[in-house]
C-alpha cells in the first residue's frame, strides 16, 4: 500500500513538473519580443566613427562642482575624441538617475550642425537623454579628463 501511495506521488510529481516545463515554454517564447536584443548584451560602440576634425566645439560641465568649460585645447579634444572612441555601451539603463557621485557632460557641437551630449556617471553613459550601462574604464577616463580641464581652467589640481 505504501509503495502504491509512493509511485502515485511520484507520477503526480512527475506530471506537475511536465506541466510547469510546458507552461513556462509558452509563456517564455511569448514574452521573447520584450527582452533586449542581443546586440544591446554584444554591446556596441556609438562613437567609434567621431573625429577630432569633425568638432568645432566642447564644452564640458560637471556636477560638482556646477562649473562649465569651453574646451579650445586640441590635444585635450583628441583625447575626449579617443576616449570616446573606446565607450562601449550595453541595454539601456534608467539606473543612472539613482546614482549618487560625480556627473560631467560633454557638449559636442559637431562641424555638420549637429550636437551630441554625453555625460558620464559610472557606470552609465547618458547620450542625448538616454542612459545605457557601460564599462568601467572609458566612463572613468572620461571624468578624469573633464576634471583635467576643469582644474586647468579653475586653478585646481589635474588628474593624471
């Protein structure tokens, strides 16, 4: 009688379990087209294309310490330019507006009439309004070189 009791447990268990995998097949290939594609995962480079020639201007601001500077060093653009070349971003990300820290922004007139703006709060990467999660190092040069210029222009200390 037990091993009756035991082998129908079993089957009901085994049954259950069926049931559950066929369900959850379902409802995964149904929400399939709400998960992020798979290039957002791969990651991809927005400004692998940007030139230094391609700049009239940049202005870079920081959030501390609420100061603006316009950058009209050359080798300081190359090096934003660089930089950014080597930002990869990945899904997009709203974490950003609970990030506590340092935020700087660069803003990119281009010699087509066009501006971008990006700003950097590791580990996210704001472009034109829209925040994505990103590697660590390309976010932090970017506030490394913001504050260069900003400690050149307001007598503080560069970062090297």
């Amino acid at each position: 009688m037990k091993k009756h009791i035991a082998l129908v447990f079993a089957l009901i268990v085994a049954l259950a379990s069926a049931l559950t995998a066929c369900a959850d097949n379902t409802t995964l290939s149904d929400s399939t087209s709400n998960l992020p594609s798979e290039t957002e995962y791969t990651g991809q480079k927005p400004f692998s294309d940007l030139n230094a020639d391609d700049i009239l201007s940049v202005s870079v601001f920081a959030i501390p310490p609420n100061e603006t500077v316009l950058v009209d060093d050359m080798e300081q653009i190359e090096t934003i330019v660089e930089i950014l070349n080597t930002v990869v971003i990945y899904q997009e990300s709203g974490e950003w507006r609970d990030s506590a820290g340092q935020m700087v922004t660069f803003t990119i007139k281009k010699s087509t009439g066009g501006v971008i703006e990006v700003s950097a709060y590791n580990p996210h990467l704001i472009i034109d309004g829209q925040g994505y999660k990103t590697e660590y190092q390309p976010c932090e040069n970017l506030n490394r070189i913001a504050n260069t210029v900003l400690g050149t222009r307001f007598g503080g200390m560069p970062i090297e």
